[in-house]
C-alpha cells in the first residue's frame, strides 16, 4: 500500500485579480501558508499557465516548475475542465459554452472543437515537459440533453452519440499515451461521462484505452443518489485523480435530485465545504488506500454558503486529518512464529 499524497488544492475557484490571487507566485505562496503540499493549475487563463508555451518550451515549464518548487510545493496536474467540455457540445450549449474558448471562436462550434481538441494535445506534451502522468478533463456531452428519456429517445440514438464521442476522444487519448500520461474524465453532471454506465459505455468505443482513466469525486455521487463506495470497488483501477470535494442531498416533498430550477443556496443537492457535507471520507480514504491509489488528495472547494478562504483554510487540514499513513507491518506481527514448512505440514494434518 501507498500513503495518498497531500494535501493538495485545485486552484481554479480561487483564480482573482487581487493579491494573493493574481499571479501564480502569489497564489501558490497563499497556498503553501495554509499547509497545502501541492496545487493542481487549470490551463485556461494564461495569466497562471500557458499550455502551448509549456507544451513547445521545456525552458518555460522548467520555470513554471520552477516557481512552485521554489515555494515548497509541487504540481500535481494539470487541469483542462473547460477545453474538455468544448471537445463535444450539443448546438443547443454552443451559445452558453461560447464562454469557455477565446472571442475569436466565438459562433463557430468547429473551429472552437478544434481549438479544444489542440487545447488538449498542447496539454499531454506540457504535463510531459513537467514530469506529471495525471492530467485532468471533462468528456464534453453531445447527448445531456437527453438524459431523461422524454420524449422517447430514437432508437440508435445513445450509440450514435457515444460513437461519436469515442471517434473525438481517440486520438486525444493517443497524444497522451505518447506522453505518458493518464487522461483522468472528471465524471459529472452535464458531461455524456457523468455515471459508471456511461463512462463504461464510452470505455467501449475507445477500445478500452488504457490512458482513459478517472478522476474520482464523491461529490457528484451524492447528488446523483450513486454508491460512491462502491464505485472505487468496480473502477478502482482506472482512479487515477482524487477531487476532494463534499455534497450534501436533503430532498423535501417539493424537490429532490432535479433541483427544481433553484440557486445552488436552495437546492436539495448542495455542494459543501469539507466536512459540512455528507460524504463518509474516512471510508473513501480506507478503501483508496487499501486499493494502494498512488495520487494526490486534492482539495476541490465549492460552496454556497462558507466563503473560499475559510473553506480553503478547513481543506487543508481536513485533508491531512484523513490521509493514512499506511503501516509497514501487520499489527499481529508480535505472535507471528516464523516460516516453518514442516510445522505448516504438521498443523494441515499432512
């Protein structure tokens, strides 16, 4: 077994034009105060991280290294959440995801998928450069819309949809094998991977590809109602990211798991600050370490209700609270008589 890295902390959700989250200098300083080891950088906003100048410059991503190294922390992976939703939109998203890429692409959903699927493959060779072999994503969802069988979907139409995405994904995928790199598919809620059903279905149309593995989150288990213990016991093996993040579902007689159109504050379903949520995170911890998952524990905050800094502050030592440090010998060892065959023989009856 392996004790799970961390802590760790997802710095999207705290990205801001003031001091200490301007700069990645300064954000990382921020974070190292509050007892983090390590920070996963999301590769949209070039003020923070430039995944082309990365992926084309060893120079660059050195230095990138460099700065959070020298403020005693590490990179744990990148994080491509918005190029990957752009990766497959349904046209009735373009105009909401339009957000999601640079003006310039902006009503015109091709060049905007191919500037995603660029966005992606700049991404496998950066995480190379800086000597990471985790990288997260989305999968992008072309049939959502659908996700509730009314009107009754058209027969073929879910293995058209998964076709599709699994055709967009490949070579992807390909580009992060020749990295070295797991592809981790945050699986979540709007995406067509957001259940262990759908991420096997798509699993079949990239011919199981070693590198389409999963980033685990709880979080959006609970809100789909979904064994999120059970799931680390049947996809155990593809877990190769850990999103940190607590949720709480609280349904009444007028809302349950569809919300009910309500603001994050008065939905049934709630993300939470860590340990104000429901989920059992000695278990996940237990069995993510019983499994000997090798990754980081990292710190995904969101909340409606507890301001940033202070969820940050909790995380941090939340997580630290809930990493086990595996033992190196069995807690009977104190009885234990030795390797003896004959003895062996003898207590068999033999």
């Amino acid at each position: 077994m392996t004790t799970i890295q961390g802590p760790a902390i997802f710095l999207a959700q705290f990205l801001g034009d003031q001091p200490p989250f301007d700069t990645l200098e300064n954000i990382c300083r921020w974070a190292k105060g509050l007892g983090y080891e390590g920070v996963q950088i999301p590769t949209w906003d070039s003020r923070y991280f430039d995944p082309q100048k990365a992926a084309e410059s060893k120079t660059y991503a050195d230095e990138i290294k460099g700065t959070v190294e020298g403020l005693g922390l590490k990179i744990t992976e990148l994080s491509t959440h918005l190029q990957g939703q752009l990766v497959a939109v349904n046209p009735a998203y373009d105009t909401l995801f339009d957000g999601f890429a640079p003006e310039k692409y902006h009503n015109n959903p091709q060049a905007r998928t191919e500037w995603a699927v660029q966005q992606l493959k700049y991404a496998a060779k950066a995480s190379q450069n800086l000597g990471l072999n985790a990288h997260a994503t989305f999968s992008g969802a072309l049939l959502w819309h659908t996700v509730y069988p009314w009107p009754q979907r058209p027969a073929g139409l879910v293995e058209a949809g998964f076709k599709e995405l699994g055709r967009r994904w490949t070579p992807i995928l390909n580009a992060f094998d020749e990295a070295g790199v797991d592809l981790c598919y945050e699986i979540h809620p709007g995406e067509d991977l957001h259940d262990g059903a759908s991420y096997e279905m798509f699993l079949e149309e990239v011919n199981n590809h070693p590198r389409a593995c999963l980033l685990y989150d709880p979080s959006h288990f609970v809100l789909q109602c979904l064994d999120y213990l059970e799931y680390i016991d049947i996809y155990h093996e593809r877990i190769r990211m850990f999103h940190v993040k607590d949720a709480e579902f609280n349904p009444t007689g007028r809302q349950g798991v569809y919300g009910g159109y309500q603001n994050w504050v008065n939905r049934a379903g709630r993300f939470r600050s860590l340990g104000d949520g429901q989920v059992d995170f000695k278990s996940v911890f237990s069995k993510l370490t019983a499994y000997d998952y090798k990754g980081w524990a990292v710190l995904e905050w969101e909340c409606a209700l507890k301001h940033p800094e202070d969820g940050a502050r909790e995380g941090a030592i939340f997580i630290k609270d809930h990493i086990i440090r595996v033992t190196e010998k069995a807690f009977d060892d104190f009885a234990a008589t030795g390797i003896d065959d004959a003895k062996n023989r003898t207590i068999l009856g033999l």
